[in-house]
C-alpha cells in the first residue's frame, strides 16, 4: 500500500497518535522495534496559529522518524488550512486530521469525534486542509457518534471524495469512549465498499499478534494502528511484526529485558524533556508495565512516584533482580 509518495511493505503497522504519549521518546521506542509509521501527539490547530511553544513543540520531529505524520485537530475550516500550512512547513510525510478523540474537552468543543455530529462541517474542513497544502492528508474517525448513528460508510466515501488519501478507522462510536469492544464489522465493509480505493486502516483493541493477523485476513484492511497496547510496551510491534512475517510468535520478553527496554525509553525522554519532566512523563508508562507480576503492587506504586533520574534506574534494576 501507499500514501501519496511513501510505500509500505505488506502489513503494515502503525504507532496510534495519543495525547501525552506520542511525544519523541516513545515514538523513538516504537521505530526502534518496527513501527511503520508514526504520529506525533495531536496539535490544536488555533494554537498552531497562535504560535502557542507547547504546542508548536509537537512539530519536532526526527529524521530517523520518517514516515512521519502529524495529527492537527479544529472546527474550523479556515484556522484548520493555515495550520496545516504551519505544519507543512516542518515537512512531514503527511498531515492527519483528528476526527475521532471522544474526550469532552475535544469532542464537546466540536472538533474531533465531536465533528461526526456535522458531517458537512467535517467535509468542510477536509476539503481545506487538502487544498492548503501539497503533501498526503490524512484523517482518523470513529464509526459515528452512537450506536444509532454510524454513517462511516458514507463518510468514508466524501472523505475521499475532498482529496483524503488514507483513513483511519477506530472501530468504536464517540459514546463507547474507550469502553467495550471494538466493532470491525463496519471498518470491513468501508474497505469492501467498491467505491473506495484509498487505504483503510483498522484501530481498536489490537493487542496481540493473532488479532492483527485477523484484522488483515478477516477485514481485509491496509494497516493495523495499535494504540493502547503499546502503553508501557512499545516491543508489541516487534511481536507484531515477527507474527506477520513468519508467523511464528516470539517468546516474551523478560523482566530483565522489560527492565532494560524501559530504562533507555526514560533516559531518552530525560533527553527530551529534561529533568524532572522526563521522569514523570514515564509514569504513564510504568502503570501499565510489568503485568501479571505477583506481589508487585507496592513496587509499582513506588514506581510511580519517582522524580529522581537515578533513583528511577535505580528501582528499574531491583525490580530486574527481583522478578527477572
């Protein structure tokens, strides 16, 4: 498969954009062990106008990173194109438009998944940020808003229609947030419409090898996103990829090697943010690292509330001579 100029071997695997995740040092992690395609956190498009430095810090981006995308969100067309142009400038391989965060300080504001509650306003905007720029646009929604209203077929088809070269779909609708099942059933017949010939790229709930595989076989999609499996391991894709190309399952990782895998994605996010900012930044990470360890509950509330670098490694290094 392809978008615009960039070629993807057979499944292809992408790094899912999430808020307060997706910043340099976990992307680094996830390219590290074979992501296909990366995506920075997503950017406020008024604040992109705005020139707001936190949110113009999203824009940076490594070589060693490409393909690289970076996700803008808005709900307006005009401040949507100018910050797709900003954001051109720092030339990503592509631009991917947020139509699906169901969080209410997103989704509530009318950007988003918020957006699916005014299908021609969506168009609208992608209409203008494709128009905007010369690079690939991209965008990533939900299956509609709730169980009573899911018009992504049709969606999917005016998406396309305004110049949208790949779409991604996370199986869920804005109500589910981030609960129950994902359904693929819709992100199935997207694909199998006839009128679509852009890549469909299926999200939602992808946590191990044997369900990407059926994402591809079942459902007949592009590309696989994998999102919150990849919290506190990022190594899913190299399980992922081995699965996909020899179909063979690796065994997992050791809690020595789990220890090792965590200790450089913290050294590399002190190199990003600093310190104490890198350290804390890894919480989120080490919440949902280790699991299935017995008695580790109060280890990993210690864990928790580190600052210090060295202390951080420190405890990384008791934990792999205790459990590993």
């Amino acid at each position: 498969m392809h978008i615009g100029n960039i070629e993807f071997e057979q499944y292809p695997i992408f790094a899912a954009p999430m808020e307060d995740v997706s910043e340099p040092s976990f992307r680094y992690m996830c390219k590290k062990h074979g992501a296909d395609l990366l995506y920075s956190e997503f950017a406020a498009a008024d604040a992109l106008v705005r020139s707001i430095n936190q949110t113009m810090r999203k824009l940076i981006a490594f070589e060693y990173e490409r393909p690289f995308a970076i996700q803008i969100f808005g709900n307006n067309a005009h401040t949507m194109a100018e910050a797709a142009k900003i954001v051109a400038e720092v030339k990503p391989d592509s631009i991917d438009i947020n139509f699906g965060c169901p969080v209410k300080k997103i989704a509530g504001k009318g950007s988003g998944a918020g957006l699916l509650r005014d299908i021609p306003k969506m168009i609208s905007i992608a209409d203008a940020v494709v128009k905007a720029v010369n690079i690939p646009v991209t965008a990533k929604t939900r299956l509609g808003w709730d169980a009573t209203d899911m018009p992504i077929v049709s969606v999917a088809e005016a998406l396309q229609d305004v110049g949208i070269q790949a779409l991604t779909i996370h199986g869920r609708t804005r109500a589910q947030m981030y609960t129950g099942e994902a359904d693929w059933r819709l992100i199935g017949e997207v694909k199998r419409n006839p009128r679509m010939h852009i890549p469909i790229i299926g999200n939602g709930d992808i946590d191990s090898p044997q369900k990407a595989k059926m994402a591809f076989d079942t459902f007949g999609v592009d590309a696989v996103m994998i999102g919150r499996a990849s919290i506190g391991a990022p190594w899913i894709f190299r399980d992922v990829k081995h699965f996909l190309r020899t179909g063979e399952i690796l065994p997992p990782m050791n809690v020595r090697q789990q220890v090792e895998e965590l200790k450089e994605y913290t050294l590399k996010s002190v190199e990003f943010k600093g310190l104490p900012g890198g350290v804390i930044h890894m919480r989120r990470q080490f919440a949902k690292a280790f699991k299935g360890l017995e008695n580790f509950r109060d280890t990993r509330i210690t864990l928790l509330t580190k600052s210090d670098l060295q202390e951080t490694l420190d405890l990384l290094d008791c934990i792999a001579q205790r459990w590993g």
